[in-house]
C-alpha cells in the first residue's frame, strides 16, 4: 500500500467519527433524510453516501479506486463543512443533520 492510499485512509477513518451501527441508526431518522440535495431520486447524495460509507468502514483493506475517492470526497465534504459551522444551537441544525449523513457527528 502506498503512503498516499494509507494517508487517504487514515483521513477517512478520522474525520468519520461514528461507528457503522451509529450510522446505520441515523440514516433510519427522519432527521436524516430532510437534508441534503437529492440527485433525481429520493434520497439526498448524503443519505446515500452514508450507507456507502457504512460499506467502506467494514472493510478492512482490499480498497478499489472507487473506494478511495470516495474516502477523499467524504474527507473533503466534511472538511468543508466544517469550515461553515453555525456559532450556536449545534445539536438540532440541517448542518450537524448534514455532517451526519456523512459520518462525522460534530457534537462527539
């Protein structure tokens, strides 16, 4: 494995803070299917990269391309998002709802 597969890695694995159980149960809230741009269907593009990302956190190794850009979109959504936190009241906001979605609780 190269250092810049295992920095990708390593990336994801710290900015996604929930657990695939922790997540699994947010994404079955109505909190977390309010948020986010739909794509031409129901489901938000974070909603659905919640569940795709459940998938990547059980795995072990054996990361395909497809796998590691998207830790490298979810690393840098999260990092972005970060960027534009609101100044108070966290808890109940489309943004932390939104942060979620994507496997970062910003309240851990």
């Amino acid at each position: 494995m190269s250092k810049d597969v295992k920095s990708v890695i390593d990336e994801f694995h710290q900015v996604v803070n929930m657990t695939p159980k922790e997540l699994e149960s947010w994404l079955d809230t109505n909190e977390s299917q309010t948020v986010g741009q739909k794509d031409g269907d129901d489901e938000s593009i974070g909603h659905k990269s919640g569940r795709r990302i459940i998938q990547l956190l059980q795995k072990k190794d054996d990361y395909t391309d497809d796998d590691l850009s998207h830790m490298k979109k979810v690393i840098s959504y999260v990092h972005r998002h970060m960027a534009q936190q609101p100044s108070s009241n966290l808890e109940h906001t489309r943004w932390c709802y939104s942060l979620k979605n994507w496997g970062h609780d910003p309240l851990k």
